[in-house]
C-alpha cells in the first residue's frame, strides 16, 4: 500500500544543499495547519563530515584531515555526534501528524521510526536489533564528547552483530519533529578514522555497513526500495 506521505528521493548534493532542505521541510511541517509528513531519502556529492547542533568543530573532529583531504564540513540542525557521510542512504523524517508518530515523546517516536527502519532491513534479508542505551537529551545533549556518532549506540539505534547499521538525531519543535540518520552502504574505514580524529581500530569494531550485513553488494537504489517498503509495512499496511 502506498505511503500516506510526501515521499522523495533526491539526487546526490552538497552537505549544505542536504541540511537546508530538512530545515526547510522541518519549518514547513511547524508553520502549516494542514497535517504533514515527508519522507526523504538522499546522498552526498562528496564525502562529507556533519556534527550535532551543539557540537565544537574542533572537539568533534579532526578539522586539519578534513581540510587536507577535501573533507567538507557541515553542522546539521539536529542533535547528536560527528558523522562521516560517505557511500551511505541518508533518510529524512520530518512531521507535525500524531496520527502516525506520538510527538509527545522522544523515545517513542524514535521507536516508532526504528521499527519502519528494521522492517525494511529485513526486506534485504538483513536481522537488526534495537540497542538498549540511553539518549542524550536536555543539557546533555550540548556537551561536545570525542567518540563520534557510530563508534556507540543509543537508544533504539539498530545494530547488527552488536554493530551499529544506522545512526539517527532529531530535532523538535513545538509541533513538529525533524529525525535524519546515516546507513553505511560500504565503510571507507580509513577516511572515516582520519576525519573524525579515531583510530581505524574503534571504526572497525563499532560499525557494519550494509553489504556487510547482507553478505552481498546492496547499491543505493535497493536500499531505497527496501527501506520505502519498510516504511510502508508499518505505516500504510
């Protein structure tokens, strides 16, 4: 059954083209009265680096092999820790409807996405579980901490194999919510390590990519499919 929703793939873009886009969908879904929800799924021009909202670039990173390496910089208008974007699908929640999402609650609309995510891995024959950590939130959320987003998960973040398969960050307003996050297709565990100031050790031991996972070549166009599915399973069945 269809999506009830806004649903897009978009075209590989900049990192700052990405981030404007959910903020501008995010600002859509506060200020209209109607009911909405998108659905975005997208890629990056060229590897990119992205910290949380309320990260320092010089504590979240390694600013100099960033630059050295054309590594851009961008901060996304979520929460969360320095993620390297690079031969990964990243999906785009944004909504003011509690007709599908309990907007009360942090924890149980992350839940609630987590689900569509897990029914669509599944679609690639891939068995993911939720991890049962705690979330950063309030002022917790603002302190700068060196381990980037994959090197540990939170709550109702995916894992497989006791890795982590997809990172996830929100941003809420007062009626509406913007979650995005980041699902490896292939790992370049050299550029992620160097970019984000880790050894290649933590990235290896942290985080599965989808072909991993699926014991198979997976390409963006499959992932997109699967997870549409995923979505669609939970939401429109």
């Amino acid at each position: 059954m269809k999506l009830p929703w806004d649903f897009r793939v978009d075209l590989p873009q900049s990192g700052s083209v990405n981030m404007e886009i959910d903020r501008t969908l995010l600002d859509q879904a506060e200020q209209e009265a109607e009911a909405l929800t998108f659905l975005r799924f997208y890629r990056w021009d060229v590897p990119t680096l992205s910290i949380g909202h309320y990260q320092e670039p010089v504590r979240a990173a390694d600013l100099t092999y960033c630059e050295a390496n054309n590594v851009p910089v961008v901060r996304r208008p979520t929460g969360g820790r320095a993620v390297l974007h690079d031969r990964e699908l990243t999906y785009a929640v944004v909504s003011n409807d509690d007709r599908f999402f309990p907007l009360h609650s942090l924890d149980q609309t992350y839940l609630t996405i987590a689900r569509a995510l897990q029914n669509g891995l599944s679609q690639l024959g891939i068995c993911s579980d939720l991890a049962a950590g705690g979330r950063e939130v309030g002022s917790s959320a603002r302190v700068d901490i060196k381990h980037p987003c994959f090197a540990s998960a939170s709550r109702h973040e995916l894992l497989v194999q006791g890795r982590k398969i997809a990172g996830s960050a929100q941003r809420r307003l007062k009626r509406s919510f913007l979650q995005h996050g980041s699902i490896p297709l292939e790992l370049n565990v050299l550029l992620m390590a160097g970019a984000l100031g880790v050894s290649e050790q933590l990235i290896a031991a942290s985080t599965i990519c989808v072909c991993e996972a699926a014991g198979r070549q997976v390409g963006f166009e499959e992932l997109a499919a699967a997870l549409k599915a995923g979505f669609e399973e939970m939401f429109a069945g």
